[in-house]
C-alpha cells in the first residue's frame, strides 16, 4: 500500500464537529428508514425519513444539511442498506422513488435558508412560527412535486395518476410530521450550540 | 435485505468504479430503450450480470419487493380511465413495461451491492469525487457504515422504552416527535465523542486510501458501460 509521504494536513475542528453532526444525522435517516407504519390504502407506509429531512435542515442549516442528504444518499447508492426496506444500491436512486431521494438535499437546503436566513446558523427554537410552518411546507411540496414528478416520467404515468399514486396516500402522514417537528423545534432541546 | 457477500467472482474481482459504470449505463439504456427488442435485450444482460455477481433473479427480486407493490399498482392505474372506455390498455401495457424496465435496474444494482466492499466503494468515491468534497463524502460513508448499527439499536432502544410505558397508546406524532427527539440526542451525545476523538487522532485531508487498480476484467465492463451509454445517446439526441 502506498502511503502518503506529505505532511498531515489537520482538518479544522469546526469542520470536524459540524461533519461528524451531519453524519450522525445521514445514519439517524438511514437508522429510521426500516421503521414503517402501514397506512390503508395506500401503496406505501409511512416512515420517519422526511421528519429527519425536516431536521436536518432546521439543525444544521442549510450547507451541512444539504451534505448530510448527500452523504445518505451516496451511502445508500454503494450498498450501505439506508433506503426504505433496509434496501441499497444505485438502482434504487433511479428506480419508482428516485425522485423523493433527490429532493432531499434540496428539501434540507430549503428549509435551512429560510429558517436560518442565510448560510449562519441560528437558534430555530427563535424563528417565528409562520417561518418554520412555512419552510416545512415549501419543502413538502418540493419533496412530493419532485417524486412525483420523477414518477410519472419514469412510469409513464399522466400527473394526476402519479399524484394519486405518489403523493395524495402521504398527506396525512406528512402533515403529522410536520406537526412532529414543530414541537422538537419548540422545546427547546435542539440548540445550535450542540452543533457549533 | 442483500449486502456484501465475500467471494470470487467475476464481479467481486472488478474494480468498484467500473461497476459504478454499467449500472449508469444500464440505468441509463433502460429508461431510454422502449421496444421489445430492447427490453428483451436487457433482461438477458440483466440476467448475465446477476451471474456474474452470483446472485439468483429470484433473490434479487426477493431482495427489490419493496418497489413491487408500486411497480405492479402503476399499470392498474394508468389502465383505469374515468368514463369509458374505462379501461385504456395500452396506456396500461405502455407503463407495465416502464415499470419492468425500472425493476430491470434495481435488479442489476443488486449485483453491485452483493460483490462491493463498503471500503472499496469509499476508495471509488475518494478518487472520483475530487477534493475536499469527496474526501468528506468517502469518510462519511464510512462512519455511516460503522454507527448505522448503533443507532439502529439506540432507535430500537428507545422504541421498547416507549412501548414499556405505553407510549405506543400516544398519538402518531407524539410518538414520531418522541422517537426523533430521543434519536437525535443520542446521535448527537455519540457525535460530540467522535468529533472529540477524531480531532484526538489527528482526523486529516491527507489519509492513505486502500488501493484500488483496474485490471484485465475491467477491460470489458467499461467497454459494456461505454456501449450502452453510447446507444442511449444515440437515441435521445436526434442525428
């Protein structure tokens, strides 16, 4: 094995702290991925994964959040079992749910920029309530348009049935967890500070 | 669930990013190919790289179910049309096909997972992705790999705790609050030990990486990557 003759080149310990945050976070998303609870008529459960989106987003802003989406999803594409169903692979990112995949980073770079107004992180327990309500839905949204999107496209479906198949089953779960991380958000217990 | 199995073959001996360019390949001619021909062209290919990868159609089917439920709804509702003729069929036929072609690729992708060490493909990304960028990632997926079993426990953890003081009779998002706040805690209690203990041990820019070589096998999975993605562009961009 070759090994690197240079001098070591320390990472900061800002930067360590706040990587090894987002990637507690990414594994958290791919440590929930199994836990689904059935949802009648519907093609697919519900899972905690887009409240940990959510989170991600609102703790660790919108840089850090985006990479720790990143980070779940490369791991996932080379064969760490982080998808839904302790599934892997890269197929998988351009398979039927390709498209909510992709939209997590963006989703979590969506809500940081609009909570923490910018690339510095702020407290989210201070930011107003229409604030988070409303970069929780925005990123729903961009969630649900992307899957579904992606959906129709690679099943060749018209909107309204990917709609219908891809995103009306999900609303009532969804809007619990946005309910859910508004009470996280509101207690208090996520300061920054744990993650500087 | 199909993870890496140590073996020798084929596959197992080829180099992670030549595999990382024929699933692209594959992903790519079999969401742009819709005739017959094609499709039945690759399900051939399809099944000759599970071979190579030693993993049997019926358990990479077994191990992709997941994507079945939805795979098989879609032809139903792309079928059904509200007023008559009710049913379309070709719009039917037309997404029963799309969805076969999708199962195509996440069977393909199996093969992938079953013959690639996680350390190998953390290599892969470190020489692909330049830079900073891709030194984090590949770290990353390393660290993801060695605590996804931890938090899997700390989750279930959590999860018997509720159950014991009837959290279970909670409503759905105080239950999902609960479990997310408790993770987080706990995930973030384990990160501030790991980024201690990273900075204690110098954590660089600069590590040394396993090797990683392409070889002989390699010669023909990247010309098979190259053909396919070289057929899709010839489809999409009009000559």
């Amino acid at each position: 094995m070759e090994t690197d003759q240079r001098g070591v080149e320390l990472v900061d310990d800002a930067v360590v702290h706040r990587f090894v945050h987002a990637v507690l976070l990414a594994t958290l998303l791919g440590a929930v991925a199994p836990v689904a609870i059935p949802l009648p008529f519907s093609p697919a459960p519900i899972t905690l994964q887009v409240l940990f989106v959510f989170l991600a987003g609102l703790v660790l802003g919108p840089v850090w959040g985006a990479f720790s989406m990143v980070l779940y999803l490369t791991a996932g594409a080379v064969g760490v079992p982080v998808f839904a169903g302790f599934n892997a692979g890269l197929g998988v990112l351009f398979g039927q749910s390709g498209g909510y995949l992709w939209s997590y980073p963006f989703a979590a770079a969506l809500i940081g920029l609009f909570v923490h107004r910018g690339t510095d992180r702020r407290d989210p327990a201070n930011a107003s309530l229409p604030v988070v309500v409303t970069a929780l839905v925005a990123a729903t949204i961009l969630i649900y348009g992307m899957g579904s999107a992606y959906m129709s496209l690679i099943l060749e479906l018209n909107a309204w049935e990917a709609i219908t198949v891809g995103a009306l089953p999900f609303i009532p779960g969804e809007l619990l967890k946005i309910a859910a991380a508004i009470a996280i958000v509101r207690s208090g217990r996520l300061s920054p500070n744990r993650v500087r | 669930m199909l993870t890496y199995v140590p073996d020798d073959t084929l596959a197992h001996r080829l180099d992670p990013r030549s595999k990382l360019a024929v699933q692209l390949g594959f992903a790519a001619a079999a969401l742009t190919h819709t005739s017959p021909r094609a499709i039945f062209a690759l399900t051939g290919l399809a099944i000759g790289i599970l071979a190579a990868a030693n993993v049997s159609p019926t358990r990479a089917v077994v191990a992709a179910r997941y994507a079945l439920l939805i795979l098989s709804l879609a032809p139903l509702l792309a079928a059904v049309t509200l007023g008559p003729p009710w049913i379309d069929t070709d719009a039917g036929l037309t997404t029963a096909l799309a969805s076969y072609r999708v199962l195509l690729v996440l069977l393909v992708s199996t093969a992938a997972v079953r013959s690639t060490r996680v350390r190998d493909s953390r290599a892969a990304i470190q020489r692909t992705i330049p830079g900073r960028p891709g030194h984090l990632l590949g770290i990353g997926v390393a660290l993801l790999f060695r605590f996804l079993p931890v938090l899997r426990t700390d989750i279930q953890t959590i999860r018997d705790a509720m159950a014991a003081r009837l959290g279970t009779q909670r409503r759905a998002h105080e239950r999902a609050g609960t479990i997310a706040l408790l993770g987080l805690s706990r995930a973030f209690d384990r990160a501030d030990r790991l980024s201690l203990a990273l900075r204690a041990r110098c954590f660089a820019w600069n590590p040394t990486l396993p090797p990683l070589s392409f070889s002989r096998p390699d010669i023909p999975a990247l010309l098979l990557a190259i053909t396919l993605l070289c057929s899709t562009l010839l489809t999409t961009i009009p000559l």
